[in-house]
C-alpha cells in the first residue's frame, strides 16, 4: 500500500504543477503590454510609429546639393581662407587683397543666398527669412564695395 501511496503523491504534485502553469496562463504568450511602462500596443502601434518616423523624415527633408554646387562652394571657401590668410600676414598693407577678400566674401554670400532660396523651399519660418535677407544685403555691400574698390584701385 505504501507504494500505491507514493504514486498517488508523484500524481498528485505533477498534477499541481500543471494546475499551476495553466493558472499562470501562457508563458509564449506576449504581455508587453501588462508591463509598467510599456509602449507597446499591439499591432496598431507599430503602423503608428512607423508613420512618426515617416513625417519626421520628410520634415528634416535634406536636399543634396549638385556636385558642382558644393566643388564651387568649396573653391569659394578655400580662396576666402587664403586671400584672408595673406592679407593678414604676408600683404597687411595691400590695398588690393582688401578689395578681393571682399568680392569673394560678396560672391561667398550670394552663393549661399542661392542656395538657401532656391534649394530649400519648405521653410518658412522667420529666423530663416532673416538669414535670407542678411545674406543678400551682405553679398550686395561686399560685392559691391569691392568691385568699386578694385575698379578705383586699377585705375
């Protein structure tokens, strides 16, 4: 009888660890969303933040310049950086890389107001529209002031 007995008992704790994981429920099945904290919506939430990263990327919307828009803007740079470089060092006084750091500033200037106005066309807000217009006034002034400058200068 005792052996009759020890089999009931084994039975009897399968059967309870049974009734147990039954009790628990499916340990497979998903239950993000019971967790504190969770974002985690079903099926409807994954279109959702889909569609959030979709908006997002056409609002930062990147033009990518032509090539020679950026091998100009690069050349552009480069003389700025060395006719200022050698009017401040080797040719302090000359009267002539004054007025030729200023047309390339002017030129730089209006390059960048080209490439502001007429590559960017979504934006509208008014730190933007004041950038545009400084870029305008300043590429007239330095364009200007440099070409009279060199014109005097040359004769």
């Amino acid at each position: 009888m005792a052996k009759n007995n020890y089999k009931m008992n084994v039975n009897q704790y399968s059967n309870q660890a049974e009734q147990i994981r039954k009790a628990k429920g499916n340990p497979n099945k998903n239950i993000h969303a019971k967790k504190k904290n969770s974002n985690y919506g079903g099926y409807s939430a994954g279109s959702y933040m889909a569609q959030k990263i979709v908006d997002k990327a056409n609002q930062q919307e990147r033009v990518k310049l032509p090539t020679w828009l950026n091998v100009t803007l690069g050349v552009e740079f480069a003389a700025v950086l060395i006719v200022l470089i050698l009017r401040l060092t080797a040719f302090k006084d000359s009267a002539m890389l004054g007025h030729l750091s200023s047309v390339l500033l002017g030129v730089t200037c209006g390059t960048l107001f080209y490439i502001r106005k007429y590559k960017h066309t979504k934006k509208n807000s008014g730190l933007y529209t004041v950038i545009t217009i400084v870029l305008v006034i300043m590429c007239l002034l330095y364009t200007t002031f440099g070409v009279l400058g060199l014109l005097g200068f040359l004769g």
